[in-house]
C-alpha cells in the first residue's frame, strides 16, 4: 500500500483533484476486493476445486463489472441503444464459466506407492546380499 505511494512522491505528482467521494469509492472498492479474496479462501477451504473456483471467478468477475457499470452509468441514449454484440459477450462468459465448470477434466490419478519396505532395514539389505 506504502509503495505506490512513495513512488507518487518520488515522481513529483501533485496530489490535487482527489474528491471525497473518489475515495469512499475506493474505499468501498477494496473492501469488496477483500471479501472476494476471503470468498476464495472460503471456496479452496471447503475442498473446492482450483479449476472450478477460478473459472466461476474469471467468467463472472467480467458478468459483475458490466452489470454494475450498465447500473451506475447507463448509456445516453438508453439500455436499447447497446449492441447485440455486448450481450452475446456477456452470455458467452456464463456458458463458458459454467461448461468448464461442468465439463473439467478428471484429475490423474494417484502414483501407486512403492512396495512396502521391511520394517527392518537390516533384513532388507541382508537379503540383498543373498
């Protein structure tokens, strides 16, 4: 958090134009960053899967943002004016996340062990001997 502050300073920036309201956003910003990351933790810690954790994360971070955004700053000239297109991309992200959800690969399966070594290790090398 310090470093990119410092690195501002270093350069000589001005630190002028920052409005109350930029910084409850902000605020707010990285508070829900921090739930998502703890939301993360929560999803590996009740045995999820990394492929079907990230790929929820990665399809519907992207679903988040463009419904927000439409929410907080919709088009001048209005939700019909947004092309086809835009929907298609956040439709595509939903069946991606969701067949790479469903259809994952199966992991490998474990290495078969190495047979049992005898509990006593001079009986092994003395039948080595042999």
């Amino acid at each position: 958090v310090l470093a990119p502050l410092v690195l501002l300073m270093a350069r000589g920036v001005a630190f002028s134009g920052y409005t109350g309201s930029g910084m409850w956003w902000s605020l707010v910003a990285g508070i829900a960053g921090a739930i998502g990351a703890f939301g993360v933790l929560l999803a590996f810690g009740a045995k999820g899967s990394p492929s079907v954790v990230m790929s929820i994360i990665f399809a519907g971070a992207p679903i988040v943002n463009a419904v927000v955004a439409l929410a907080l700053h919709p088009p001048a000239d209005g939700y019909g004016s947004i092309k086809p297109q835009f929907f298609a991309g956040i439709l595509l992200a939903a069946v991606g996340g969701t067949l790479v959800t469903l259809y994952k690969p199966n992991p490998a399966p474990p290495k078969s062990q190495p047979a049992a070594v005898a509990a006593n290790g001079a009986d092994a090398v003395s039948s080595e001997n042999k």
